[in-house]
C-alpha cells in the first residue's frame, strides 16, 4: 500500500511536517516512531534503515515475543496509575509488567484492558515483508484504521470469537481461519465474557499480499 505524506501523516496522526522531517533523516520523538511504525505496519527501526537486506528466513520464538497493549489510551493509563514514565515523559506500549501472563491475565478479567498483541512482522532478503500478529482477546477490540483495506488471514488458535465484518458477525471455533477484507468498523471480540478461571481467546491476524 502506498500513501501520499498527507495520506501518511493522517493515518498515524501526526503532522505532515513530521513526514517530511522523518523522508528527510532528521528524526522524530519516540511517539512519533512508534505511530508511524503502527501504520506502516513495520518494525521501529525499518524506518529508519529502509534498504538494509533483511534474513533469509526469522524465527518469532515465544521466548522473545514482546506483549503491546491493543488499544493506546489502555496503555497510558496503565503507564500513568503505575508511574511508568521514563524521564522524557514517553511511554512504550509493551511495558515488562505485561510481558508475565498473570498480569495481562488480571488487567483483561478485571476490565482494565481489551487485549493484547505479539507482531509476527519480518522484512526478509528481497523486499519481502510477512505481516501479522498473535492477539489475546479480553472484550471487543477494533481491527484499527491501519488494516482497513487489508486482505486478512484470521486464525483462531484458542477459544471461540466473533469476528464482525462489515454487516455479517461470523462466528470462529478453535483451529477455524477466515479470509475476509478489513472494513472501516470491524471487530473481533471474544463470544463468551473472560472469567477468573478461564483463558483468553488466541487468534493469529496475518496481511495477506494481492
């Protein structure tokens, strides 16, 4: 997908000058790099090193899977109650406290969080990008505005979800895929609410290239 600076700037919320300043080198503040990556769909550092020839092949071990919080305003609240800042005022969105299950698993059945999600980005050698994400789903958490227009290979790895797309709510069993193409509005959201002794539906969402 290709994007004009202002179709760019718009998709991530930041200024068109800040576009501009990032095509030309001059960097941006960490907040900046992360909206822009989400948008693009792309790994931080890919902005800024664009033609470095990626792997042969890359292995998302579960041992280095790095949990993000789905929704922002979740997250800088979470940062905000625990005192999380760093010195510049900054947030991640993958803060160490919810990188041990017991916690993403406490924030999602108390409410406090709609899910979580792992990226399955790699830039491999050629130009080739495999785009997608593990997501742990906790209440109904949109898509977001960056997959709108996506070919999307959904997954459903644990649990049962309802995935509403469009007009149509299609329900997914465990070990169930569905393609679809992502529509302005779609969500996904568990088909039972997440009590104290029960797991998470796991689904995989991979961009699938037409």
């Amino acid at each position: 997908m290709r994007w004009s600076q202002s179709q760019l700037a718009q998709e991530a919320q930041v200024g068109r000058q800040t576009i501009v300043r990032v095509e030309k080198g001059l960097g941006c503040t960490a907040v900046v790099e992360r909206k822009l990556a989400k948008a693009l769909m792309l790994n931080p550092q890919w902005i800024w090193n664009p033609h470095v020839e990626g792997p042969e092949y890359r292995i998302h071990a579960l041992s280095d899977a790095q949990w993000l919080f789905c929704d922002e305003q979740e997250c800088e609240q979470y940062i905000e109650h625990r005192r999380l800042w760093d010195k510049d005022k900054e947030y991640r969105p993958d803060p160490e406290e919810i990188q041990v299950e017991s916690e993403r698993l406490r924030l999602g059945r108390n409410g406090l969080a709609r899910g979580f999600f792992r990226t399955l980005t790699s830039r491999l050698r050629g130009e080739r990008v495999v785009s997608g994400s593990i997501v742990e789903l906790y209440a109904s958490t949109p898509f977001g505005q960056s997959r709108v227009g996506v070919l999307a290979h959904i997954h459903c790895l644990r649990g049962e979800i309802e995935v509403r797309n469009g007009a149509e709510k299609i329900l997914l069993m465990c070990g169930d895929v569905l393609h679809c193409v992502i529509k302005p509005g779609d969500l996904f959201s568990p088909i039972h609410p997440i009590g104290q002794h029960h797991q998470p539906p796991l689904c995989e969402v991979m961009k699938v290239a037409y």
